[in-house]
C-alpha cells in the first residue's frame, strides 16, 4: 500500500463510529421505502412479520448485516469515499450500499451503491 492509502484508510478506522451513527440514519429514514417496495414489489400484504417496522438505528440490526466496507481510492479535500455494503432482507439478492464522504451520505441503494467509483467519482467533480 502506499502511505496515500494507508492514509485514507486509518481516517476510516479512527472515523468509522462517527460515519456508523450518520449513515444508520440515513438507512432508517430511507428504510419506509424500502419497506414499501418490498411489499408492492412481492405483492406481500399478510405477513408483515418479514419485514418488521423499524423505529430506531438499533433495530435495523434485525434487517440489515455489515458485510464489506470499501475505502475508495478516490478522494475529496483528503478525504475518502466509503462504502458500506450489507446484506438486508428486503433484498437478498442485491443488498443494501451506502456511499459516504466524510459527513455526507452520497448515496443509498443497491449493495453496488458502495463499491461503484463512478457515483463516487461523480460526487468529487460535481
């Protein structure tokens, strides 16, 4: 690794507690529509169980698991993009992404939303 890496990795590692709390607020706030689609997506209207309603950052531990993080190589003011990817039960076979820089949630989606460098590239020349 360079020390260029190794410096916007260690950022993550003394970061990642600050990013956790943001981006799991931003994945509650976005988690009615998730649940939404899932519903109107499978036509599922009598087992609510599968997808339980969410009201805290601590109960999304009960449909969503951290697999993967990604630091980017890309950067902004020094900064990495991150990318968190989890497996979650609305989507199995996709997941759940979210794109991070510093303070900012990029973007929330499909487990490919953390590891595309374009959306991250996109963001640092906008």
């Amino acid at each position: 690794m360079r020390a260029d890496e190794i410096a916007l990795t260690t950022w993550v590692r003394d970061n990642h507690e600050m990013q956790k709390h943001l981006l799991l607020n931003a994945v509650l706030e976005a988690y009615p529509e998730f649940r939404h689609q899932f519903f109107e997506d499978y036509n599922i209207k009598e087992n609510q169980d599968d997808l339980p309603m969410v009201t805290s950052a601590d109960g999304l531990s009960k449909v969503i698991a951290l697999e993967e993080i990604f630091v980017h190589q890309i950067s902004k003011d020094g900064l990495p993009y991150v990318g968190y990817q989890f497996s979650c039960d609305w989507d199995e076979e996709h997941g759940l992404g979210v794109l991070m820089h510093h303070k900012r949630v990029i973007e929330i989606g499909g487990a490919d939303c953390a590891f595309t460098l374009w959306v991250a590239e996109r963001d640092r020349d906008s």
